[in-house]
C-alpha cells in the first residue's frame, strides 16, 4: 500500500479534533514515561503509527538526528567510563541522557506527524484567522504548477498578483465541516489514551 | 525599504492571512529540499515576516508569526514536539529583533539584507540557547559558532534573495501602491 492510500485510509478512519487530542494527551504521557526502554517502546509505536497516517517518514534522518544528540552529549563526560577507543571515550550516564532525549525528541516527531493534519480546525478568531490563511495557502498551491525555473521571479510574482487579488476578504469557514464528524476509528482512540496512562503509571510504580 | 502600512482592518487582515499563506508554501518549499544538516534551513518561510516589517502594524505581525509557527507545525506534524517548541521562539526572537532594529532605525537607515542577518543570528543564537537546555546540554556551547555563522550565512542569501525580489515584485508595489492609494 503506498503512502497517499495509508493517508488517505488513516484520515477517513479518525476525526481531526479527537486525534489531536489523544496526540496531545499521549505527548504528555511520553515526557513523565521514566527510563529508556519505555520511551524506545513508545518512539517504535509512535513510528509504525506515523507510518501508518501516510505521512513522510524517513529513518535515515531519524538516525541523523539521534546520532547528532547523541554524540553531542558524548562531548561533556558524566558518569562510568563505559569505552574509551581510541579518541573516543563513552560514559555511561552522558550516553543514556543523549539516548533519552534522542528518543523522546523523535517520539514526540512520530506522535505529531501521526495526530495532526491540515484538515485540523482551530476554534475561536485565531482559528478563523488561521483556517483563512489555510485556504489562501490552497489557492497558491493550485497555482504552482504555472512556475517554471527559466521565469521564476516573474512567474512567483504573477501568482502572487493573482491570489491577493482574488482574496475578497469575505471568505467564510466552510459550513458543517465534514472533517470534524465522528469516523469509525475514533472510538479506539480513548483505548490507546488509556493504554499509554497505564504503561506511564507502571512504570512510575515499578521504579 | 519604505514605510506601507495598510489602513483599513479587513485590509491588514487579508494581508497578513495571505502572508500566512505564502509562509506556509515557502516552508513546503523548503521542506522539498535536500538539506546537509538536519537543523540547516536557509528559511524561506521568514520572507513574509520580513517583508511584513513594513506592511503590517505590530498587533497583525505579531498573529502572522504565531499563524506562521502553528501553520507549518500543522502542515510538517510537528505541533507536539520539541521542534516547534524550536521554531516558535527562533521565529519569534527573529520577528521581534527586525521589527524592533526597523522601528528603531527607521525604514531609510537599514535594509532588506541587514533586516534579514539580524533576524536570522536572533533565531540561532535563541535556538542555541534552548538546544542547551533540551537536547544538547553543555555541548551546546561548541555549537553556537557554527550556529552563529549558518544564521550569518542564510540571512545574507535571504536578504539578497529579498532585496532582489522587493525591487522586482508587481506584488509587493501593489499593495504599497494600495495603501498611498487609501491614505
């Protein structure tokens, strides 16, 4: 299945506002998750469930960024020395800091790209505010076919010009939304709420 | 560089809902590019804010930037991560030091380019700053050089890109040309 299908399936099967919720509830659960071998388990869930919404996923920059955290807090040494080879020396508490926050700063990566979508409506006037900015952001997009390298600058401006001008300002939000009906999935959704508080409690217990 | 704000409030709404927009784009823009760092951006998306300076009053470049933030979180599915926690104060230190420098300074004594590397230094050394605390601990400190000098490096490309772009655009003399129309 490639990944416009999974995203297309991902986002008929969940409602927008119940899946940001539960990515925002489920974030706050992975910051209190104590030890390293629960926010690995939640970094590979939060993976597979990003992979699943369609969304671009790229382990190779994934590793990149762990490696990079990782490696930059080898720089100032804490703890056992674990390995010296060569130049380099490991200590055992810099390592399993930089493994931790590697993993909760990708995690949190997975669990944003699997719960949130542009079809997301925020309330109040910054939410209209900003549902107009999404739709003046369509209309560009329709437009970008029409730039072409040899006439960048011009062919940019000319869309430009054509887009704020035909803003009219009277744009109102699309009644009756049909992105924030109930879909099939939702009801799954409190479960793994549910099941991530859980995990977090026994884990706090067990420690 | 010259003063345009737009008078009328359906007026600065509008603008700054389509500067939101051209941010969002130029952020998918950018987002398609092959980057050698992972944190290496040339930003793209801060052309709307930078030219927002001198189009928008502050209490409208101040929503544009926080639409900016939450819009390419959204947009990229970054919303509940560090990395907007990331990019909402290294856009906010960047909007606040140009608007700051251009009311300071004035719209003559400075320009696109200088707007632009202050902007771009703000937003590295901030995002420096809260990589300290949060991912890179006391290592942090032998990165900000090289933070500092990518901030220089993008700002200037930014700025030429935008000096380029201001003298050029039919765009951007419209909508000034709208405003000295309505005052």
């Amino acid at each position: 299945m490639g990944r416009l299908e999974r995203r297309e399936r991902w986002e008929a099967a969940f409602s927008p506002v119940p899946l940001a919720l539960s990515g925002a509830f489920l974030s706050l659960c992975l910051l209190f998750m104590p030890g390293l071998a629960g926010r690995a388990a939640f970094f590979a869930a939060a993976s597979f469930a990003a992979w699943l919404s369609g969304r671009k996923v790229s382990p190779l920059a994934a590793l990149v960024v762990i490696a990079g955290i990782v490696g930059a807090n080898l720089l100032v040494p804490v703890g056992r020395l674990i390995l010296a080879w060569g130049p380099l020396r490991i200590h055992q508490e810099s390592l399993y800091q930089g493994l931790e926050k590697a993993l909760t700063f990708e995690a949190l990566v997975m669990v944003s790209k699997a719960s949130l979508g542009p079809s997301l409506r925020l309330p109040g006037r910054f939410g209209s505010f900003f549902a107009e900015a999404l739709r003046c952001y369509d209309r560009i997009l329709e437009r970008k076919a029409t730039v072409r390298a040899a006439t960048f600058f011009k062919d940019i401006d000319d869309a430009l010009v054509s887009v704020y001008d035909g803003m009219d300002g009277t744009d109102a939000a699309p009644s009756g939304d049909p992105g924030n009906r109930g879909r099939p999935g939702d009801r799954f959704l409190p479960f793994a709420a549910l099941a991530a508080g859980l995990a977090v409690a026994l884990a706090v217990i067990a420690r | 560089m010259t003063s345009s704000m737009p008078r009328s409030a359906s007026e600065k709404r509008r603008l700054a809902a389509f500067l939101a927009a051209l941010a969002f784009f130029l952020s998918a823009v950018e987002y398609m590019l092959p980057r050698p760092v992972p944190f290496m951006r040339v930003g793209l998306a801060n052309l709307p804010i930078l030219f927002a300076v001198e189009l928008l009053p502050w209490g409208w470049y101040l929503a544009l930037a926080l639409v900016k933030v939450a819009g390419m979180s959204l947009l990229t599915g970054s919303l509940f991560s560090y990395v907007a926690v990331f990019s909402l104060a290294g856009t906010m230190a960047s909007a606040l030091v140009m608007r700051g420098l251009y009311a300071l300074a004035g719209p003559k004594a400075i320009s696109w380019v200088g707007l632009c590397v202050a902007g771009a230094v703000a937003s590295n050394l901030t995002q420096a700053l809260l990589a300290r605390v949060i991912v890179f601990g006391e290592s942090a400190r032998y990165m900000i050089p090289a933070f500092l000098g990518l901030g220089l490096v993008s700002g200037l490309v930014l700025g030429v890109f935008a000096e380029l772009f201001s003298a050029r655009s039919a765009w951007l003399a419209g909508v000034r040309g709208r405003r000295d129309g309505q005052a």
